[in-house]
C-alpha cells in the first residue's frame, strides 16, 4: 500500500468497554499497521465508566446492551468485549449462567450471529476455564461453533507482557474462515515496578498505623527484597510480597494489595499497571477509579492478542473485501506478517 494512499479503515465493535483498555490496545496495533481504527460503536452499562470513556474518546458508550437492537448495531470487521467476569470469578459467587450477568455472553452471541464480522476477541478471568467442571466454557464454545465460527482460547499472563502485574485471563478469538491462530508467546520483559510507582504520594493513600503494624508482624522471618514490592493479602489472611502486583480487583478490600506494605495504590498507579498511557485521563473518585482499573485489561496483552489476531485474517486463504486485501499488502510490505 502506498504512502499516498488513504489508510483503510478497521471497524470494531467495544462491548462491555469499561473504560476503554481494548479500545487503545487496537488503535495502538493499527497504528504499527497503518490502518485507520474506527470504533462504530461501544457499550457499557457503568455510568463511572461512561464518563472516563466519553473523557478520553469523545464518544458517550451505549448503555444496557440487552436494551439495543441488533440491527441498531453498525456493520463491523471486528468484536472486541471484556464481557462481566463476576459470575466466574473466586472474587464472586462461582454462579456462572445462574448470575443474570453471565447471560450477558448470550448478548454477544446475538450480535455475532446478526453481524457475522470476520473475527472477535473476548476476555474473561481464568476461572471460567473450570467453572462448573468446565461444562460453562464447552457451552460457550459450542455456542460459538453452532454460529459458524472457528474458536479457540487460551490463558495468558499480562506479567508476561511487560507490566508488573500478575493477571491471568481467558482470551477466546473466533474467525468466520477455518484459520490456523498462533497465539502470542508472552516474552517481554517486565517493566520494574519502580518505573510504575509515582513519588510523593498524600497521606490519604496510607494505610493505618494498626493495618501497617499488622502487615509487618505477618511478614517477620520472611523473604526480604531490596527493591519496591507489592504486598498482597490473599482471602485466607496470608500476606506474600512481590516486585510485581497481583491481579488488581474492583471488588476486593482496600488493603489487599499495599506497596511496601504500607499504602494502597494512586490512580495513575493502578492505570499503569493495566498498560494505560500517562495521557490517558483520570476521571471520578479514588473508588471509582479503583473499580474502573479493576475492571480493566492488560493493555499490552490484548495488544498482542490483536496482532495475531490481523496476522491469521492476513494469512487466510479466502480473501473477501478490501480490509482483508490491505492486511495482506501492509503485512507483505513491511514483512510483520
């Protein structure tokens, strides 16, 4: 593709968007790709979010998914949707489909199945794997199969990704075309956490004296490190420490995770753990943020999920409209493909 030629545009759907972490994950590799991001319509039902997002894009999401028409959805080459983990998650209450929000999955397969686009990617905690035996995930897939796509999923670890986080997640891609997906291989280096942590934080992130004391009792005799470190506090009281954080939750207690065992995380903390830009703007109060990050995915994990995502529609045998015609020359070109 010449350099004067108009860039060719991707259109995606960003269901169950949050905040917006798929969103930037996919204009971050179209950008590498030299194509033209188009986000033709996002959704979530959180009004914190609503605000960050329409803060950040300039674009109000749609609200209640159940409540719009597929045929109020626009055309689209790509479905991207973090769809509500809760009903899944050890944080929750393992109900799985008995949770009215693990039904919201049935809310993207009718869009699917309405809008056929060429491929999706969905991200989910990495307990839906087991749920209920496993019986939860095979009725996902079937679901998917019986919509005439080819699917496949796969736990990646976002500590394997750059950021120093420990995020295990469940990504399930699909293709409307037999495909062979290579997923990505997960070997960057972590970024330090001192690169993550801000200097000069207030008082109010501070925990208290009697939480501090109770936090360094627990870790007498233990490992030591030299560097900054994240303590965590599983359900069962137990505290380890990392040069990394664990998993960040939208749910859980305030001092779960304290760094050096002394203070909760800042927003800008918390946002750079999940891969967000410093551009990326701070919106509502210190809960709000914390459940938005918690929310949230790993930025540069689904970035690499993407990327091999546009590689396998490059490489795909059948070749049916312009987007798919672009990939191939922008791959040849630039030999990423």
């Amino acid at each position: 593709m010449h350099q004067s030629e108009e860039k060719i545009a991707l259109k995606f759907l960003d269901l169950f968007c949050g905040i917006g972490g798929f969103r930037i994950a996919v204009e971050m590799v179209c950008q590498e790709r030299n194509l033209n991001p188009v986000c033709v319509f996002s959704s979530d039902i959180d009004s914190d979010a609503q605000k960050a997002y329409l803060a950040n894009f300039g674009e109000q999401p749609a609200g209640d998914i159940t409540k719009i028409q597929a045929q109020d959805i626009p055309e689209h080459d790509i479905l991207f949707a973090g769809f509500p983990c809760q009903p899944f998650s050890i944080c929750g209450d393992m109900k799985g489909f008995d949770d009215i929000r693990g039904t919201l999955f049935f809310e993207i397969a009718r869009i699917l199945q309405a809008k056929q686009p060429q491929a999706f990617v969905l991200e989910n905690v990495k307990q839906l794997k087991g749920h209920n035996q496993g019986q939860t995930l095979r009725r996902i897939m079937e679901t998917i199969r019986s919509l005439g796509y080819y699917a496949d999923y796969h736990i990646l670890n976002a500590l394997n990704f750059g950021v120093p986080q420990k995020r295990e997640r469940i990504f399930i891609v699909g293709f409307r075309n037999q495909v062979n997906f290579i997923w990505p291989n997960g070997d960057v280096p972590m970024k330090p956490l001192a690169e993550i942590l801000v200097d000069d934080v207030p008082e109010f992130y501070y925990a208290s004296e009697k939480i501090r004391n109770n936090r360094l009792e627990k870790r007498q005799g233990k490992k030591q490190y030299s560097e900054a470190t994240i303590w965590h506090e599983n359900k069962g009281g137990n505290i380890s420490a990392y040069p990394y954080s664990c998993a960040l939750r939208a749910g859980a207690s305030y001092n779960y995770l304290l760094v050096n065992g002394e203070r909760r995380l800042t927003e800008r903390e918390m946002l750079r753990l999940q891969g967000f830009p410093d551009s990326y703007k701070i919106v509502g109060s210190y809960q709000a943020v914390r459940k938005q990050a918690g929310n949230a995915v790993a930025i540069p994990c689904v970035a690499a999920v993407i990327r091999s995502v546009l590689d396998t529609i490059a490489k795909t045998s059948i070749i049916t409209n312009q987007l798919l015609i672009s990939l191939v020359q922008v791959g040849l070109n630039k030999q990423t493909i």
